[in-house]
C-alpha cells in the first residue's frame, strides 16, 4: 500500500514538474511566433482526440474552414497553403483507424469518380514527360485535391457511422450558415476594397470611378464566389417548392441567406453563374410542374428579387448598374463579338482544338492534367475555361469520356433520389439534379473540378441523397 501510494506521489511530482517547466518555457520564449509554436500542443492534441472518437467532425471543421477563411500568406503554388487541408489529413487518418466500420458498395457514381480521378493520376506520367518533373509535380498536387471530393463523397455515403438524417438536415444548416457568412464577407470586401487574400486572381471591374477588384471574398477567384452562390440560391429555390412543414430552414433564414447570396453573386460579376442558375430554375420548374402553386412561386420570387436589389441598390448603385450592363452587352453584342463577350474564350478553344487537330495522339493520351496554364509544351501557356475541352487536351478521349460519365451518373443519381420517399434524400437529390443540371452546362465556360474548397459541399450533398434509405 505504502509503496503505491509512493509511486504514485512520485507521478503527481513529475507531472506538475513537467507543466511547471513547460510555462516557463512558454514565458521564457522570444516572440509571438515561439509562444505559438509552444502553445499549439495545448490545441492539437485536444483536437485531435476529439476529430478521433467523433467520425463526423472533421467534416463540420473542414467545410468551415474551406467556405470561411482565406489561404495562409505564404508563397506556394497559385494560393498558397489552406488551412482546411489540415481537416482533410485529419479525416484520411480518421478513416484508415475506422476502416472495418466502411460499408463500400460500389455502383455507376462511385466507380465514375474513382475512375475519373485514376485518369487524373495517370496522366501526371504525361505531365512528367512533355513538361518536367516540377510541373508534374504540380500536376500531381491538383489531381490530390481533387481526390479530397471523391473522399468526402465516400465517407459520407459508405464511411463510418451512417449520418442520420436529423444530424444530416443540421450539417446542411451549418454549410448554409457558412456559405452566408462568406458571401457577406464577399460584399464587406467588395465595398471597403479590402486587401486581397494570399494569392488571387487579377479579375477587376472597370469604371469611370475607378477600378475595382470583382467580389471574390476568401476565395482564389470571383467565378468560384459565383458559383457557391449559385448552388445554394438553388437550394433556397428546391426548399420554397416544398411543403411548409418539410422546409429544412424558416422562411427568414432564407431570405436572409438569399439576400447575402445573391448581392454575392451579383458583384461577382459571374455571368456563367448566373446562367448556371437559370438552368436549374428550369429543371427545378420541370420536377415539381405537376404540383407548384405558380401564385405561392411568384409571390416568393418577387419577395427575393425585391430585397435583394433593395440591398444592392442601397449599397452599390453604380457596381450594380455595371453588373446589368455587363450582362445586357453580352446579348446585344454576342452575335457581333462573340469571343469578346466570352472574354476571349474563344481564341483560347480555337488554339487547343488546332492542337489537337495537328497532334492527334494527344487528343487519346493527354499532355497531363491541370498543365496548359502553366507549360508552355502547346506553344505557349494556355487557360481553356471549358472542362470538356480542357480534359480532352490534358487528359485525353479517357478523360473527356470520364466527365460525361461522371454527370451522368450524378444526373441519374439526384433524379431517382429527388423521387424518394425519404424526406432528406428528397431534398438533396433535387437540389442536385438542378444544381448540377446548370454545372454541366457552366463547364462549357470553366474548369470547376479544380475549385477544390467548394467541390466537397457539392459532393457531401450528393452523398445524402445517394445514401441508403432509412
């Protein structure tokens, strides 16, 4: 008894030996930078037991991270570092612990992503070839990223601990929440002109005030803004169609979220987002033509449209008068100037599709995934802005056919889970047959499997709906 209780006293002495030396250490640190290196264990450890014993909380974390804060402020690559790729580490270790808990079952969906992201991988032996082993490296990075959507995908339909479709409807709420934060931090950036995030891209409005940075608020990119607005101003519209009581948001927190969302997209200045939307409004009045109540619809329409624009017109008169003269130009001159209203668009197809007509073999095996922008093996540098043209030349006939497969089965996927009796599948299914009826359509005018922070929310909706019934 005695000698335990020794053993014991013993431990209790070095334990507060040990804290008490590790405070001293932490005030004895030169600098913010060595306090925070000191401190981080304090954090982590916590954490990182926690993101274990829960199988779903990475998840929450990662998503907010990617919809909320910038990359971090160092040189690397076009963006720099994100944080959120910390999250995405964390839920690979979580699933290899848990992997006697997967449940795979593989159908067209699933083998659809993996097979198009092993295309993706293979073609990096092409990159390493025609462009050097640093730009495969490069290469082999984006194919890393892209794979993060295809394991969100994968651990929410067929990981550990089948999400229940209460938790389901609250992590839809959250994504919801996050993606209204960060379109109303997009409209504080847009007005007050904020200093641009490490690493972005030079995409400025031009007028007679003055030039102005495009809303792009934590993101690379205005069209990525543009296209998370899109996504979830379709959520709010598959939600209004449905009965009152089904509705996974109250009314005022869809015109709050609506309102924030839209001004977003607006000083976005996304055209191909905007069509995006038109697109599944369409679909989504073609699903529900049998039972919409056009009066309920229209009232709901005007009742979005009018504070929205109040908002707008109350905040940013002359941005919003460029933005409507930005898109009535593209029909009024479209036919004139085409490759001017698509932003020269055009020259940059014609010079893949000469490519690819003067080297055929690459049009079967590709020249490397995500290459063209930064190789000059074409002759010079080259950003396609059209996902199907892009894959065709980087990735070959197997990648182009991989993408159409891929939409396909998504497409045939959210429409038999629109028609389910389970409310949740109902509802994402809906939301991503519209949603992505307009993507496949916007993919004509930009390469959206590269927007990484953006493409997991899209692919953990898919996931609901594909997911067993209750």
């Amino acid at each position: 008894m005695i000698p335990a209780l020794r053993a014991d006293e013993r431990r209790q002495v070095l334990v507060g030996a040990g804290l008490g030396l590790y405070a001293a250490a932490f005030a004895a640190a030169p600098g913010l930078t060595a306090k925070a290196l000191l401190a981080a264990p304090l954090i982590g450890i916590p954490l990182f037991w926690f993101l274990i014993r829960t199988p779903a909380a990475w998840l929450s974390l990662f998503f907010v991270c990617a919809l909320l804060t910038p990359p971090l402020p160092i040189t690397l690559g076009d963006t720099g570092p994100h944080a959120a790729l910390l999250f995405a580490a964390a839920g690979v270790f979580v699933g290899l612990l848990r992997l006697r808990e997967w449940r795979f079952r593989p159908d067209a969906l699933q083998i659809s992503m993996v097979a198009l992201w092993a295309i993706f991988a293979a073609s990096v032996a092409f990159a390493a070839i025609y462009s050097g082993w640093t730009i495969a490296a490069g290469s082999l990075a984006r194919v890393l990223l892209f794979g993060i959507s295809i394991y969100v995908f994968l651990y929410s339909r067929d990981g550990p601990r089948l999400m229940e479709s209460r938790r389901a409807f609250g992590m839809l709420q959250l994504l919801f929440i996050a993606a209204t934060l960060s379109a109303l931090f997009a409209c504080v950036d847009f007005y007050f002109q904020l200093p641009a995030p490490a690493g972005y891209e030079a995409q400025f409005v031009w007028l007679e005030s003055g030039v102005f940075r495009r809303a792009q608020g934590v993101f690379y990119e205005a069209s990525t803004l543009g296209n998370l607005c899109a996504f979830f101003l379709e959520m709010i519209a598959v939600a209004l169609l449905r009965p009152k009581d089904a509705q996974p948001f109250s009314r005022l927190t869809l015109a709050t979220g609506g309102a924030a969302l839209t001004a977003a997209l607006v000083l976005s200045y996304s055209r191909a987002s905007i069509v995006n939307f038109a697109v599944a409004a369409c679909v989504l009045l073609w699903l529900n033509r049998k039972q919409i109540r056009w009066g309920r619809l229209l009232a709901s329409v005007v009742f979005f449209a009018a504070g929205a624009s109040a908002i707008l017109l109350y905040a940013f008169p002359i941005f919003v008068g460029a933005a409507w003269l930005r898109v009535s130009a593209a029909f009024q001159y479209f036919s004139e100037s085409p490759n001017m209203v698509l932003s020269g668009r055009l020259s940059s197809w014609r010079m893949l599709i000469d490519f690819l007509l003067s080297h055929p073999w690459h049009a079967l095996l590709g020249v490397g995934y995500k290459t063209l922008p930064y190789s000059d093996f074409i002759g010079t540098k080259a950003i396609g802005d059209n996902t199907y043209l892009t894959l065709l030349a980087e990735t070959g006939i197997a990648g182009l056919l991989g993408v159409l497969a891929l939409n396909a089965a998504i497409l045939v996927t959210a429409y038999r889970a629109a028609r389910s009796s389970d409310s949740l599948r109902s509802f994402c299914g809906a939301w991503m047959l519209c949603f992505w009826s307009g993507q496949a359509v916007q993919m004509f005018s930009a390469d959206l499997l590269t927007y990484w922070r953006i493409l997991p929310v899209y692919f953990f909706v898919l996931a609901l709906a594909a997911r067993r019934e209750a």
